[in-house]
C-alpha cells in the first residue's frame, strides 16, 4: 500500500486554535480529512502569554483533528503573528563566479544571504527571507535566474523578522505539546496563500485578515509579497463593545456579533430582534439589530481606518488593481464590504480558501483562510523539496534555506 503524504497546519490563534490535515494527492492537491478546533486561553493580541494554556489548546485541536482523519499527527505548519512582527525591503549584490558566468543555485544562495545582511536588533529574528524577483546584469524581472548567463545576480526580497522571545515561546508550546515543527510561516503570507488569485498577486493587492486579537496586512505586487504588518487589533474590540454597551457577557456578545452582527447602521432594519442574556443569566432583553449595528459600525470604522493609515504607511506607490481582500474571523458580518469599499476606495471582497478537496466545505468560510493556507504551504513545500534529491545544487540551497529556521528553534 502507497504511503500517505500528509499534511498539518496550526492556526494558534487569540480566540481559537484550529488543526487541520490534509492528504495530498498524486496530483498534488489537498484534501482536508481532518479539522480540530478548540477555544484559545494563553494568547493576547497574537502573543503568547501563557504557555500552559497555550499546549492545553493545541492538545485538544490536535486530538479532534486525529479523531475525525484517523490520522496520528507528528510534525505541523504552524502560523505566527503579533504586533512584534515586522517587515523591510532588502537588496543583495554577488559577482557570478563561474569561468562561463552561468548561475547556479550556489549563486542564488550566496545572493540571498547577502541580503539577508540588515541591522538587526539583538531581541529581534528573521523568519522570512521572501525573495521577490532577481535582476541579472541589470534586467529585472527574473524569477528564477539557475542556468542563466551573467556576471553580476542581484535579488530584491522581502525580509521579515519577529521578536525572539515570541518564537521562542511558540517553538516551545509545540515541543511541549509533543509535535515537530514542520515549518514556521507568518500568518498574512498563509491567508494570502489560502484566498488570494495569482492574477491578484501580480497585479498588486493587499489581503487583511481581521481575527480576533490580531488583524494581519499583506501587500503583494508582482507575484509576491511586498509589505507585511500585524495590528494588535480584531474582532474582540467589537464583542467588548456590544458587552458593555448591552450588559451582558462577552461570550454572549460574541454569539450576538456572529449571528445579528452588521457593520452600517443605514443596512440593519428596524424590525429584526435578538434575545440577549444578561450579566448573571437573570433577565432576557430584545434588542433590535438596529441597534447594535450602532454599536459595531463606530469600532468597526476605526478599525478600517488603522488598516488603511498601515497600507498608507507601508510607502507602497502602486494603485492596487486587485483591490482588498478581506478574510478571518470577524469579516461575516454584513456591510463590512460596503465599509470598507468607502474607506479605502478600492475593490473590496470578501476572501475565502480554495484550492482544497475532501471536507472543503467544513472549512469553507473566512475564519479558517490562515489554517488552510498553512495546509496549502506545507504541502507546496514538501512538493518543491522532493526535487532535491535529483538535484544535489538545488538540494544544498534548500538545506541552507532550513537551516535558516533553525537559527530560532
């Protein structure tokens, strides 16, 4: 019997964390056969701040996860987010060293690291070096430059960096949890692999995934990322609002959001009601729609307005044809769309994964795009290593690549 290839993304979030496994196909498709998914108690904001709570978590997701696959999970994709997180355009500059000026992928190595040569704080680690197009004897454009001519190979990339602590503390809740770290990807870069088109990414367009704690931000142009930020803010403003606002519980705000939840006042009738609970469970109010769209468009713009002040301050100078992606957790709710599309003058919709098989229609919905795009690059990932060992040069690059994350575990 053929060996399974599988696959596991992480998603540890600030109100949930999700498992899920996918089984990658001949073809090179996944499908989800497994998804664990249980509430968050150690995290603020993307930042882990209790690490005991934080394996409790992924214990439970992980173990839903191999009940529904029938699958025992050893080594996952996990996603990493945070206000710590940062990110910076950076130039590498060698001489092709070959007697007939061919590039090799010993080249490409010796390139990347020379960009990967930044100021960078004591506290601080790259996690991402993103390489987004290779000039060659001045040309840009080249994406892949292995087995072209030339005497000198430059390469722009994307350099992302977090702070030490923080991945630390991460690496160790899985370690603790008893898993291997597959791989570490920022969470934006998993959205944008799970709901953006590759027309979109060329084009230049900028994915927001508002979770709970933490709203992440990724600007891509010309097929990769340019800029990638993460805001410590989300949907829990909003529940804390409609909490207070109508004396009640957050678990019982959060239920009301997700069910009744509308961002534009003018979109709510005035006919539509909900039964919210009390502080205490002993009084049952009827609260119209109408009202807590008052309560939720106020934060709600806010929130647009930061992400929007983020993308301004990015410095990006392009227009964006593909416009806004909106994904995560707290984009269900009707006329964000709308919102959003006035704030920032730009196409606006709402993103969902894709490019998945099995039970894809469990996980169909904006609040698992980091998940699933966590399955979707690990499965990418193992699809580009198996040529390694057919290539000894490009299996040395990619062993160098590896070892690049190993600088934080």
């Amino acid at each position: 019997m053929a060996r399974r290839t599988i696959v596991v993304g992480l998603d540890v979030g600030t109100t949930k964390t999700t498992a899920l496994v996918g089984e990658v196909d001949g073809e090179h498709r996944v499908h989800i056969i497994g998804v664990g998914e249980c509430p968050s108690s150690g995290l603020r904001k993307g930042t882990i701040v209790d690490i005991d709570n934080t394996v409790k978590s992924i214990d439970r997701a992980i173990e839903k996860a191999e009940r529904m696959s029938g699958v025992h999970v050893e080594a996952v994709c996990v996603g990493i987010a945070g206000a710590n997180i940062s990110s910076v355009n950076n130039r590498g500059v060698i001489a092709v060293a070959g007697p007939d000026r061919e590039i090799t992928a010993e080249d490409v190595e010796r390139v990347l690291q020379a960009a990967r040569v930044i100021h960078l704080p004591a506290d601080r680690r790259i996690i991402h070096v993103i390489p987004r197009q290779y000039l060659v004897d001045g040309y840009d454009g080249v994406r892949d430059p292995v087995g072209m001519a030339g005497s000198r190979l430059e390469v722009e990339t994307n350099i992302i960096t977090g702070a030490a602590t923080s991945i630390q503390n991460m690496l160790k809740s899985i370690h603790r949890a008893g898993l291997k770290l597959q791989d570490l990807v920022l969470n934006p870069l998993a959205s944008g692999e799970a709901v953006l088109l590759p027309a979109e990414k060329e084009l230049g367009v900028v994915v927001v995934d508002i979770g709970g704690g933490t709203t992440d931000i990724a600007i891509y142009d010309q097929g990769s990322p340019w800029f990638t930020s993460v805001l410590p803010i989300g949907g829990d403003y909003v529940t804390s609002d409609l909490a207070v606002g109508l004396r009640t519980t957050l678990a019982e705000a959060e239920r009301v959001k997700r069910e009744m939840g509308c961002v534009l006042a003018d979109l709510a009738p005035d006919n539509e009601y909900v039964e919210i609970t009390s502080v205490g469970g002993k009084e049952v109010n009827r609260v119209s729609r109408k009202l807590l769209a008052t309560i939720i468009e106020p934060r709600m713009q806010e929130i647009i307005a930061i992400i929007r002040n983020e993308i301004y301050r990015s410095g990006y100078k392009g227009i964006l044809p593909g416009g806004v992606v909106l994904t995560g957790g707290a984009v269900l709710m009707d006329g964000l769309v709308e919102l959003a599309r006035t704030q920032f003058n730009l196409p606006v919709r709402i993103g969902v994964p894709e490019g998945i098989g099995g039970i894809s229609d469990v996980v169909s919905s904006p609040a698992y795009a980091t998940a699933v795009g966590l399955v979707l690059y690990a499965a990418k990932k193992l699809h580009s290593s198996a040529g390694e060992e057919d290539d000894p040069l490009l299996g040395k690059f990619f062993a160098k690549v590896k070892s690049w994350f190993r600088e934080f575990f």
